[in-house]
C-alpha cells in the first residue's frame, strides 16, 4: 500500500480548493501573511493577506464553465514546498489545460 506524502496530500488539497473557485475552502491553507507573487499572460501580478489571495486564485478561473483537477503533486525542497497541479478547463465546446506552480513555505 503507498501512501502520500504530507507534501502530495497539501498539493491535492490546493488544487481542489482552487479547482473547486471557493475562497472559503482556499482560505485555510493560507497563512494571514501569504503574498502571492504570479507570472500571467497579461504580465506579473502581487497579492498579499490570507483573504486576497484566497479570494485572487479562484477568480482567475471566473470565466469558466467547468475546472477539474486533472493531477498533483508536491515535493520538500529544502525549507520549502514545490505544488504543481494541472486543471481541466471549459468554456461551452472549448477546452484547455492550466498548469500552476507553487513554492511555498508551510508553517
């Protein structure tokens, strides 16, 4: 029997939270003082405090009809916490795959 890593489980528990658009989910997985620093296709965004960024991520996925998660995973490296999550996202008949990235520190 394989089990998780406590790394795999967060990562999981991340992308299911933003998956699922619900910043009361997200929200717990975040520190008060979380900053939130991101490289988009419209160019770089900041965003600071438990709320913002738990109310931030799900919003980028607004304009969506459906977002599943389509993998996770999460590593230790070093003092650290590297999630990666792939989503599967529609829009009527469109679909596409957003992959996000992480490095987290986990208190």
């Amino acid at each position: 029997m394989h089990h998780r890593s406590r790394a795999a489980d967060v990562a999981a528990d991340i992308a299911a939270a933003v998956a699922a658009r619900d910043p009361h989910r997200l929200a717990p997985a975040l520190t008060e003082t979380v900053r939130l620093r991101a490289l988009l296709p419209g160019g770089p965004v900041q965003s600071t405090g438990r709320e913002n960024v738990a109310a931030f991520l799900p919003a980028l996925l607004a304009d969506f009809d459906t977002a599943e998660v389509l993998d996770s995973s999460g590593e230790d490296v070093a003092d650290r916490l590297l999630i990666h999550y792939r989503l599967g996202l529609g829009r009527g008949a469109a679909r596409w795959v957003c992959t996000q990235t992480a490095v987290c520190r986990v208190v």
